[in-house]
C-alpha cells in the first residue's frame, strides 16, 4: 500500500487561490500517475485533475484556466494550484495514486477546501 499525505486545504474568499500538496510513500518506487479527487456534500467523488509519469495532465471541464496539476522534483509528490476560486469548489480534496497503471487504487485521508462567497 502507498501512503498519501495531504496538505494546504483551507477556508478562501471566492477569487482566491490555494495550494494542495501530496506526498506519497511506501509500497512502490515510481507510481504511474497521480491526481486530485474532491468530494462535495451530497455528491459523487470526481476526479478533478491528474498527471501521469509522462506529464501529461487532464481536468474535469469545470476546472480548466483555473487549477494546475503538477508533479514535485522530489519523487511522488503532486501539487494542485487553485486559482478564482468559486462556491462551487468546496469540498474534501483527495490525493490519488495509480501505481500500476490500472487506475487509481490509493487515496488520502483528504483535506478540506471551502469557498466562501
């Protein structure tokens, strides 16, 4: 099992911005692709936005021009950058790992993102 850490969430102003960090550790040397899940009250946990080894990244539609996903220099880290921050972006954010390439298998505990208006 690999072990994810999450870090930054917070309470921002619509129009703010707020930066997630992840760090994963144990169980593999290199996992494959690593992403962010968030989950609103109420709602289904949808994969907001990844990045595989090879830097390729995608977002869900409702993100892109706003957030950035990008993997750190220290091995197994993810970042994701949240720029003009609306209402509708509260919710607990998820750190996911895919190690294998066979989709995400591990998450985080998850941190809490709220978005007053």
């Amino acid at each position: 099992q690999v072990q994810l850490v999450e870090s930054g969430g917070g309470l921002v102003q619509a129009g703010g911005s707020l930066r997630l960090s992840c760090a994963a550790s144990g169980g593999i040397f290199r996992v494959n692709a690593m992403g962010w899940y968030r989950q609103a009250p109420g709602k289904q946990r949808e994969l907001v936005a990844a990045v595989s080894s090879d830097g390729s990244t995608n977002y869900v539609d409702s993100v892109k021009g706003r957030f950035i996903v990008s993997r750190g220099n220290v091995q197994n880290t993810v970042y994701l950058q949240m720029n003009n921050l609306k209402p509708e972006d509260t919710a607990v954010y998820y750190c996911a790992a895919d190690r294998f390439g066979f989709g995400f298998d591990n998450w985080g505990q998850g941190t809490q993102v709220t978005v007053s208006s």
